[in-house]
C-alpha cells in the first residue's frame, strides 16, 4: 500500500513514507480518514506529515476541520496539524470538491512504531459540523518523513 525508502544525510538516518489511497471517505466529522504506521528511528527527531487529495464540505453554513493523530492524541510540539474548510454559500449546496494540502511537523514523539491519522471532525469554534467528504476520483496520499528537530 505504501511505499519506504531511506536515505543518509548529514549524519542522520531520514525516512520517508507514502501512504496512497484510492477511495473516498464520506462522514458528518469525527472519524478517521487514513492512517499509517511508521518506524520513527531516533529519540530526537521529528516527523514531518503531509496529505494531499480532495475535501469537501457539503452544508451551508458547516466547517470541517481536518487534523492528524499521532498514537491517537494530536500533535502539541510545537503546535496541532490541521486545516478548517467551511462552506458558506447562501443560494444552496455547492458539490465543489477541492484539492488541498495539510502539513506539518510533529516534535516529542519517542522512536518506535508512531501510528499517524488522518481525522475530519467539528470545527473548534464557529459553525455547524458539516458533511465532510476526504478524497473524490482521485489518488490521496499522506506523506510522512522523519526530519532533524527544529532549531
């Protein structure tokens, strides 16, 4: 399903991960979308994630917002991963689905299998939860490297 390649650099041992998916996820929020485990090899790095592919929110007025899990807690070193999507268009649904990109780098994970999620769920503050939709008639993929810690 994925594909692991490593490479050396600069005295540090760097892995990469890509994980494809070739259907769609369709929920109201607050469930998982895709997920990967990855083998972090040191202590002191960091994981740098991505995903790539198609969103939706299809309601008025409703906000998604899409985060990563690592080991089933969000990211708080340095900060959450995550996007917000919310649709306001007041003359009915727009079926537009849209390309989008999340990333971000996650510190403070100890070395070991790190198991990575990709979730859609309620916005944290505003809107309704609207029906969220991760990936349309296309390929998704989350990306995940493991990278020397910020300075």
């Amino acid at each position: 399903m994925g594909s692991v390649s490593c490479f050396f650099i600069i005295a540090v041992y760097l892995c990469l991960k890509g994980v494809i998916i070739r259907s769609a996820a369709q929920s109201k929020g607050g469930v998982q979308c895709m997920e990967c485990s990855f083998k972090k090899l040191h202590d002191r790095t960091a994981l740098k994630v991505s995903y790539q592919g198609n969103i939706r929110v299809w309601t008025n007025g409703g906000c998604c917002r899409w985060f990563f899990k690592f080991n089933d807690y969000e990211c708080s070193g340095p900060m959450t991963i995550d996007s917000v999507l919310y649709n306001g268009w007041p003359s009915g649904n727009p079926n537009i689905h849209r390309h989008h990109s999340i990333e971000g780098y996650c510190e403070n994970l100890p070395r070991g299998t790190v198991h990575v999620e990709l979730w859609v769920g309620k916005c944290r503050t505003g809107p309704r939860l609207g029906n969220a939709y991760t990936g349309h008639s296309s390929v998704s993929r989350i990306m995940i490297e493991e990278v020397p810690p910020s300075q």
